[in-house]
C-alpha cells in the first residue's frame, strides 16, 4: 500500500510539472482555436444584452467562455463563429449572420484591453506581441451568403476570415456530412465559391460537409483550406470527423485539422447516448443544439436517468496523435467547439481547459517545437499563405459574378 501511495504522489508531482511547463510554453506560443460559438450563445442567452453575460467576469454559470477563462486558458487567437442555424434561409439567414458579426465587434469594443481585431497573420502576430487575444471570425455555413458571391465578399469586408462550407443540413450546392447526399459534393457553382474565397482571401472551411465535399474542395482549392473543428473518422467513425485519405492530402494543399472536443464526435461510446439525448430535447419542443438555462436543465435530467460516456483529455490526445501520424505535425491545430455543444471532456470542461491537453501531449513526447505548431504556428501560417495565394490571384482576375443559376441550371 505504501508503494502503491508514494507511486500516487510521484504520478501527481510528474502531472504538476507537466502542467507548469503547459502553460510556460502557452505563454510564448498561445492557441489558436479555430471554432468558438459564443456569439451564438449571446443570442440564444440573453438578446445579444452583453451587459446581462458581461465575459470580463466569470460567467461559469451560463457559458464555457469568458475573458479570465481565456487567459487561464492560454489562448492568443480566436475565430469566433458568427453561426446560424441551418434551417434558417435566405435573407433571414443573411441578417442573422450580420447581427454576429456585429455582436463580435462589440465584445471587442468593449473589451479592448484583452481582445483585438485580427483580419491578417501580421495582425494576429501582433496581439501576441500585445499579449492581446487575436480575434477572427469564422462563418459556419455557406446558406449565411445566400448563393451570392458578392455577399461572400462583402462578409470577407466585414472581417469574416473563414467560411464553413455547409453546417448540418444539404445547400444548394454543397452536401453535408450529417444530410442525405445532393449535389454529389461540390456543384459547379460550389466549385466557383471555392474559387473565390481563394481570390479573397479568406479560408475554405471542410468541417461539417460531406467527404465527397472535401475532396471536390481540396480538387478545387489553390489555397490552404481548414478544417475549424473535426477530428479523425478513424479513432471515431463519425461523418463529422475527416477520413485518412483526407487527412492524408493536406500536406500537399497546406491546411490544416483543427481537432475538436465535442464528445459525440470524439468518443465512439457516446455516438449513440447523444442520439438518444437529441431525441429528448426535440420530444420537449427544443433544437437538439440549444444551450439555454431550459435546455440545459433537459439535459440535466436526461443524464440523471442515462449516464453518458465519459471522454476525457486522452481522448482528444488519441485523435491528435492519429491526425499527426497521417497529416503530419504542420497540419493539425485545436478548435474547441465551445458554447457550442452542451457536453465536453473531462478536463476540457470550459477554455481555461487548453493546458491539461498540453500536459497531456507532453506526457506523451510532444516537444516544445511540436506543441508551438499545434497551437500557434500552423494556424498563422495557414492565414498567411492564403494570403499569399489571393494577393497572387487578384493580379490575374477581378470578382467573379456568376450565379447558381447560370452554372447549376434552374432550381428544380
């Protein structure tokens, strides 16, 4: 017994280190997180009243995300989601992006002294610098442009650094990954988009669309793309996460895998729990991705009466090292997907949870240079390149101006 205690303390004193040197090498190389849904959650929450969720103090009550967790956390740059749900439409939806975008602008505005605009990589090395948060923002879904480009590039205008092709359901020319297939991956039109988000600038995101999209995207694309919050279909065989063959592309393209912690992503055990629990929330007249105080409550008692599957720091670790030994360690990154799931791994709980993965990747031989790429210098790069690859583009060609109609046909 007494071996079996001080090998208890020696584990405790290894795991207490590996936190310290965590969150020394999050000082000088912070994370990049590729996904966040608080502005979504500000909307649901509270009307978008930030004086009602005020994040500079702790709001562990309602969200995963404030400003003190952030800093506890070691994060330097963040794509804040401007989301909206997908069975909004049209203009409807175009608005509703809008109003994120601008609830963005002014957590921002009123957080000056911790956060910071970012449109570029220079922007975001210069925060760092500031030992401000790099704030980014990223569209998920392409139904928020309405099948226009010129909306497309006006949300670039606004600041909007990434757009995920589809969110959960089929558009009219991009199949998802949790939807029936449509258009068989990428329309003709959908092609057109890719290609001017190249020209733009700003990232194609995969997460979220179907593999035959990712491959018609990655066949397309001249610029990095992204993949904000997924993680390995191989450790978890689910049609959010990205296939081997996938994985195995991006050393050529440039981009980059952002794992993500939701749990029924992550963790083949709670793939079917979370169905179930879905079900439940839609039985109480609730969207299955609601995170207010009533659906959470759901929820909370739902899982009284069916424990859930447990993931845990490990769990992410696993996919980690999987997508490392299949992209490679410039092509992996971190995108936590908060505020914007109800369940995440233990130790992952909120933000201020990044440096019990670093731990957890140092436990398993990480160096510092490895862990300096996951978290920071990837991402970076990945802006910068599409830069790169744009400012080339708009010597050769002005806006493309086409529609769906011209190059898909008439809607049927």
């Amino acid at each position: 017994m007494e071996q079996a205690r001080q090998t208890e303390q020696t584990g405790q004193v290894r795991q207490a280190d590996r936190l310290g040197r965590a969150r020394e090498l999050l000082a000088q190389y912070p994370v990049v997180d590729g996904h966040n849904d608080l502005p979504w959650a500000l909307r649901e929450q509270v009307g978008y009243d930030l004086d009602a969720r005020d994040i500079a103090t702790d709001q562990s009550a309602h969200l995963h995300t404030d400003v003190p967790r952030l800093r506890a956390g070691g994060v330097g740059a963040q794509f804040w989601s401007v989301y909206v749900r997908s069975d909004m439409a049209g203009d409807e939806a175009v608005s509703a992006t809008l109003e994120q975008i601008d609830v963005v602008a002014e957590l921002i505005g009123r957080h000056p002294a911790d956060l910071r605009r970012a449109l570029t990589a220079d922007d975001m090395e210069a925060a760092r610098a500031e030992g401000r948060i790099a704030s980014l923002m990223g569209a998920e879904g392409g139904h928020s442009i309405n099948n226009s480009l010129g909306t497309l590039r006006a949300l670039h205008t606004l600041g909007v650094r990434y757009m995920t092709l589809t969110h959960n359901d089929n558009i009219a020319w991009a199949d998802s990954a949790t939807d029936r297939p449509g258009v068989g991956g990428l329309s003709p039109f959908g092609h057109e988009v890719v290609r001017e988000m190249n020209r733009t600038g700003m990232l194609v995101d995969l997460s979220h669309v179907a593999a035959t999209t990712m491959r018609d995207a990655l066949d397309t694309s001249t610029a990095p793309v992204i993949f904000s919050h997924s993680s390995s279909r191989a450790i978890c065989d689910h049609p959010r996460n990205i296939p081997d063959d996938v994985l195995g592309r991006l050393p050529a393209n440039g981009g980059i895998a952002m794992a993500t912690f939701v749990p029924k992503f992550v963790l083949p055990e709670a793939v079917a729990w979370t169905l179930a629990a879905d079900q439940n929330m839609r039985a109480h007249g609730l969207h299955h991705l609601d995170t207010t105080a009533q659906a959470m409550r759901v929820h909370a008692d739902f899982e009284a009466a069916h424990p859930r599957p447990m993931a845990t720091v490990a769990t992410i670790a696993d996919h980690l090292d999987h997508m490392r030994e299949v992209a490679g360690i410039d092509h992996i990154g971190i995108g936590g997907d908060y505020d914007g799931t109800a369940f995440l791994p233990q130790g992952l709980q909120d933000v201020a949870g990044y440096p019990n993965l670093i731990a957890e990747l140092l436990g398993r031989g990480w160096s510092a240079a490895d862990l300096a790429k996951l978290t920071w210098r990837n991402a970076v790069r990945v802006l910068r390149d599409a830069e790169d690859v744009a400012r080339e583009l708009r010597t050769r060609r002005g806006p493309s101006h086409a529609t769906i109609e011209q190059l898909d046909g008439p809607a049927v």
